[in-house]
C-alpha cells in the first residue's frame, strides 16, 4: 500500500489526536448546481463562520415577504429590507432590482436580456433572485455594514460581458469611492483583467489572478476582507483565486480601504441577475482551538 501524500498523513495524525485542522476553503466548497451554472445557498458557506447579514431574495409566491412580489418592477422601499441580520440593526438594500424566479412557472417576475438567461443555478434560483436593468452600462446595489474589520462579502450572479464586482465603500450602492475597494471579475481570456483591483482616483489594477470563470453563467463570487491587516482574498465558486497584501500591492495605492457599506452588482449586458448575497465572518477551523497539538511531522519520521 503506497503511503498518502504527506499533507494528508499530516492531517490524519492532527485528526487523531483532537488538533484544530486547517483544510484549504476548496475543499469544504458547498456549490450546487443548475442548467445555468452554480451557486451557494446562504448558511452553506465553505467561507463564512458566522453570519451578519443575509438574504436569498425570495418572493412572495414561495414564502417570502408579500411585499416582494415576482413583478419586473421596482417595488416600494418595504420589499428591501433584509431577509436576517442576525441580531444586528435591520436595514435595507438600496432599491434597484426587481424580484424574479426561474421563468419555468408564472407569475415568474421575469424578464430576459442580452444575452440571454442561462438558467437556473440550483441554489435558490427558482424560488427568487434579484433582477435588474443595466442598458449597457453597470449597477450595483447596497447594504450598510461596518460590523466588522475582517469578514466575508458573497454571492451569486450571472457573469456579465464585462465584470461582476464586489464593492466596500463610504458609498451606498456603486463601485468603489476615494477611500473604498472594488474587486472587478471578468471571464477567463478577457482582454481586462481576469481579477482587477479598483478605487475612484487610482484606476484598475490587473491582480494576475486567474478566475476560472466562463461567461454567461451563474458562479459565486467572494472576498474576505480584513482592514486591520490591509489584505484580501478573491474566491469564485468557493476557490481561492488568490490573496493580496494591499500595504504592497501597486505600490499601496489601495490600502486603507472603508467597509461602511458593501455593494454588489455588474456591468456589460442588459441584465444584471443575482443571488444569495451573505456576509460575515471568516470560516473557523475544524475543532476547537483549545485541542491544537503539534507533532513531527518531518518527511523522514516513521
């Protein structure tokens, strides 16, 4: 019997004497999928240990508020609020999308764009997702967070023809200000960067990162922010696509980034279409932390 690779033995032996056993985010990833792609249904979440804020943007017609009807319409300001805060303060999306389902069952809310809808994703798409216009150019929409310094922003969309971007901003809705941080993800082979960094009076900045990401279909997008630190990790389909150290990254033009508000969205097509936006803390390691133990772990050990 051949031996297991050396990080797996290393993994077992901590397992076996009760140690806290960090395991790479891709390995726990909770993806489903649909016809049109994939996503991750909120509390199902290789990446976040403790939500903040959540919501899977279902309608009425499937047991969500009766002020979120699936309409292609925008609705009065009581349709926003968020699903759960967990205890936290509620408050409200910034109103620029409608309710809409998999069109396979009306009333659906839906209305198709260019390119076309791929489909549903498996992850809750057929019971609500968000739905707006974009006519070519971007929009975003956004939530007040500021609940803490290292956290999670995730969720669902259909990859636009230019990007899909997760935002924090002193800014409600949009993309990143003077003082905020825009991550920007584009397909694999774009002629922009796969995985760009923007803030307003900088520019964009390609991070070299790959995204893994075909156009036209529903993916998850992620990343962990942490201000104290001055780094972020990018995630798509609950991989991590790599970290930055924003204190060194283009010379520390995007460093001392501002978290008051968290905005989602896109650009590029006719539709933006989103789903199961959540946000909170880091995923925790498996196990308590008070059973950490350290072995030899050395190569030539028997």
């Amino acid at each position: 019997m051949n031996r297991p690779p050396f990080n797996l033995r290393r993994c077992l032996a901590a397992l076996l004497l009760g140690a806290a056993v960090f395991v790479p985010h891709a390995a726990w990833a909770q993806l489903t999928t649909g016809p049109g792609g994939s996503g991750v249904t909120v509390g199902n979440s290789s990446l976040i240990g403790q939500l903040d804020l959540s919501d899977t943007f279902t309608g009425f017609n499937d047991g969500g508020p009766a002020n979120r009807p699936y309409a292609a319409a925008i609705q009065p300001a009581p349709a926003y609020v968020l699903e759960n805060t967990y205890g936290n303060v509620s408050r409200s999306w910034t109103n620029s999308f409608s309710f809409a389902r998999d069109p396979v069952n009306p009333p659906d809310g839906f209305s198709n764009g260019t390119p076309a809808f791929p489909g549903g994703n498996g992850s809750g798409t057929a019971s609500g997702f968000t739905q707006t216009g974009v006519g070519g150019g971007g929009v975003d929409f956004g939530v007040a967070y500021g609940l803490r310094n290292a956290f999670v922003a995730q969720f669902d969309a259909v990859q636009n023809t230019d990007r899909v971007d997760i935002t924090v901003s002193s800014g409600l809705g949009g993309i990143a200000d003077a003082s905020g941080l825009s991550v920007f993800f584009r397909t694999t082979g774009s002629a922009l960067p796969e995985i760009g960094i923007y803030r307003a009076g900088v520019g964009e900045t390609n991070s070299t990162f790959t995204s893994g990401i075909v156009g036209n279909t529903w993916n998850n997008y992620a990343v962990a922010f942490d201000r104290a630190n001055n780094s972020i990790e990018v995630f798509v389909n609950d991989a991590s696509r790599g970290s930055l150290d924003l204190n060194t990254f283009a010379g520390g033009a995007y460093a001392d980034f501002n978290s008051a508000n968290v905005n989602l969205g896109g650009a590029g097509g006719s539709r933006v279409w989103t789903d199961n936006a959540q946000i909170g803390t880091l995923g925790t390691p498996i196990g308590p932390a008070s059973l950490v133990s350290y072995v030899n772990f050395d190569e030539s050990a028997t």
